[in-house]
C-alpha cells in the first residue's frame, strides 16, 4: 500500500508521534522511510560567515543527530531508512521531497517546536495537508 514513506521531523511531541506512526507503518506495509529535517533559513538567511552561520549549523547538526537516532531505531526493526537535512521553508521542503522520491505517504506531526496555541494545526502541517498531492496523515 505504501512503498515509501516521507516522515518530517523537528524533535518537537507531534513529530516523534508522527516518526513512531511511520515506522509502525512501514513495518507493517513493509515500505521505506525517508525522513527529513529543514533547516529553516528563511528565518535566518544563508550563512555569509556571521553569527546566522553558527546557528544555522547548530541547527544542521540537531537535526543530523535526530535523523540518525531515527535511522537508527528503523535499522533495528528491519525498515530500510534514509534521510537528509535541508533548508529552506519547511512545508515547501516536504513537498519538493515527497515529489523527489514519489512518495506514498507523508507523516507529519500536527504541531511543530514553534507552534504555541494548543489544540491548533500548525502553519507547516497545515500548508502540507492544504497543498499535498498525495496522502498526509497528522499526529
């Protein structure tokens, strides 16, 4: 049903919801998980040897560190894994990389790290939900 499934992560609750949903998935649909953290540059602009260049690869590392951690947890079950970080706005990130790698199915986590009203889709889930061409499942 799903042969590939795109995950976006922060490290914020919903999108460790969301992780843990897709690996249920893709272990019982026996599909591969790409998952993703983006950078978000436009809050910062490009590095240009400033203190945004520090921040940002802080930012680059956090999220290495949380893809490989994911990596890792689908390695351990048999789920074949792969990831990047990239910049840019996060929800257009999703979409050029769920249409990159034709993926099936997009898990997203229905807050992220910046949202701060509960109960409330965040901007980034609610723009992929709003625009996708393909199944996005919230968590």
């Amino acid at each position: 049903m799903y042969g590939t499934i795109l995950v976006p992560t922060d490290g914020s609750d919903p999108a460790n919801r969301a992780v843990e949903h897709a690996l249920e998935l893709a272990d019982r649909y026996d599909s591969r998980v790409h998952a993703i953290y983006c950078v978000e540059t436009h809050r910062y602009g490009e590095p240009a040897l400033s203190s945004a260049e520090i921040v940002l690869t802080n930012l680059e590392e956090q999220g290495e560190s949380m893809l490989e951690d994911l990596g890792d947890r689908a390695d351990n079950v048999g789920i074949e894994c792969t990831w990047n970080v990239c910049h840019g706005r996060p929800w257009e990130e999703v979409q050029k990389k769920a249409d990159e790698l034709d993926a099936d199915l997009i898990v997203i986590g229905f807050q992220g790290q910046n949202h701060v009203r509960t109960n409330r889709i965040g901007s980034v889930a609610e723009r992929v939900v709003r625009t996708a061409n393909r199944p996005v499942l919230t968590a």
